[in-house]
C-alpha cells in the first residue's frame, strides 16, 4: 500500500504524513496544484481545507473543501479516500449527537457557509461510487501557535497581551481533541477498509471557556475576562462510540495538555519563567 497526503502543508495534513512516515511509510506529498491526474495516489487523506479564516475567505473555502475535491474523486486514481470534515456540521443540534443524526443548515447564516461546504464535500465522497470515508474531526489541539483557531488565540494573548480576553460567554462550550489522538485516528480509519462511511473523531467530552482560561492563566500566570456582551456558544456533546470500537480511539485529556502546550509557547518566545501582570 502507498500513500498519499493531500494538503501537507497544513497543520493536520503534515502530521499525518509525519505520522505515515514513523510506520515507516514514504508519502507521496504533492504541492498546491500539482497535476495528480496520471499518478496513482494509492490511499489518499484528503486534509485540504481553511479552519478559522473561513469567514474572510468564503469562496476559497468552497473551492478546498469542494471544488478541488471534486476534480480528485473525478480525475484521480486512489484506491481509497479519506475526507476531513468538521463536527461543527452539528452545530445547532441538541446532544448526544452521533453520525447518523440529521442535519440542518441555512444557507442566509455566512457561519453555516463552511459547514454547507463540508457537507457538500462530504456527500461528494459518498455519493461518488468511490472507495471513500469522512472523518469529522472536533476542535483539534497541538502545536499551532500561528493559526487563529481558540485555543491558539488564547496562549498567545496569555504572553503577549498578558491578558486573556474571552469574546464568548464563559460557560460557552465545545468538544477538543488532541492533535496526537486525532491523527492516530486518521490513520487507522483509512487503513480499516471495511469501516462504517462517516467517524466522529473527538473526545467526548466539552470544555467550558472558563476550564480553559483558568487552565492556561494558571501556568501562564496572567489575568483573563470575558469581553462585555460575549454571546453564549454551546455545541452538543458528540457520540464518539463507533470511533471507539472500530479504530480504537481513547481520547487524552485535553485540559490537562494546555499547561504544556503554554509551557511550550514559552519557550518558543523565549519568555522567562515567573511572567507577572
């Protein structure tokens, strides 16, 4: 079997070919753009695609979560694909949610427009008569200090401003997997062949926006607030069973990662111990 990893340049997609190549695997990686249509990509993860920048760039994110992907189901040859999707298609849902249940979107929401481009990308797979599976991945968790998604935000703010500002309701709150956890994950999805269409890979379980604040002031040793009229986000708890029995997915603990994730950050700025506010 080889290997192929669409979209190595982003945060998930390089370690899941850092991770192919610690079972001894050698990726095939090919650039932005690169013509694929005469290679065969043997079993080929699918990790292009925009997270928290969405919103600024609308049709970019319909092009890499669709349009891209539509040319790959239709031109390439792969023996099987695997497809990142976001579990943030449940927003709006009431928990437990596991893949089965049916979703809602509306399209007059500029929120929704990525999890309609996750879906239509999602339904694109299954609907393809394609070797195809989705992985609906939560908030995922590792060293990403340059990307703008939460957790990211808030650790640099902690050093940086030495303030943590909280522009969502403190109880407001989600599901986190560690980026360990979710890769693993990844990998033994796409080499189960005989696995159900769609895994939730998440944790389990939502952390509230206060648990991480305090998490990270605590080492960080700063101050944090919630900003004035920060609006209440919940997400419902998602069902992560089918991940658990078929690929063996035991979540870590994501709180108590953050500490060193912030020790880290640290380290990478150079910033003394004993940071005062």
């Amino acid at each position: 079997m080889h290997y192929t990893v669409l979209g190595s340049n982003g945060f998930i997609g390089r370690h899941v070919a850092e991770a192919l190549r610690r079972r001894g695997h050698i990726p095939f990686c090919p650039a932005k753009g690169e013509n694929i249509s005469n290679r065969d990509l043997g079993l080929a993860f699918y990790c292009i695609g925009l997270t928290a920048d969405f919103r600024q760039k609308p049709l970019e994110a319909v092009e890499a979560h669709v349009c891209v992907l539509n040319r790959v189901l239709r031109e390439a040859s792969f023996d099987r694909l695997i497809y990142l999707s976001s579990t943030r298609v449940y927003a709006g849902l009431r928990g437990p949610v596991n893949e089965d249940v049916v979703l809602t979107v509306n399209p007059n929401d500029p929120s929704d427009l990525y999890n309609i481009s996750k879906l239509m990308g999602e339904s694109a797979c299954l609907n393809s008569g394609r070797s195809t599976a989705i992985a609906r991945l939560s908030n995922v968790v590792g060293l990403d200090f340059l990307s703008d998604n939460f957790i990211s935000v808030l650790i640099r703010e902690a050093y940086d401003n030495k303030l943590i500002q909280l522009h969502s309701a403190a109880e407001s709150a989600k599901d986190f997997i560690l980026l360990e956890d979710a890769v693993q994950a990844i990998v033994v999805l796409g080499e189960r062949a005989g696995s159900k269409p769609i895994y939730n890979i998440a944790s389990g379980r939502k952390l509230t926006g206060e648990e991480i604040c305090k998490a990270i002031a605590g080492v960080a040793n700063c101050s944090w607030e919630v900003v004035p009229g920060a609006p209440l986000l919940s997400f419902p708890d998602i069902d992560i069973s089918r991940a658990r029995t078929d690929l063996g997915l035991e979540p870590g603990d994501v709180l108590g990662a953050l500490g060193e994730l912030v020790r880290l950050y640290r380290e990478e700025k150079g910033v003394e111990h004993g940071y005062t506010h």
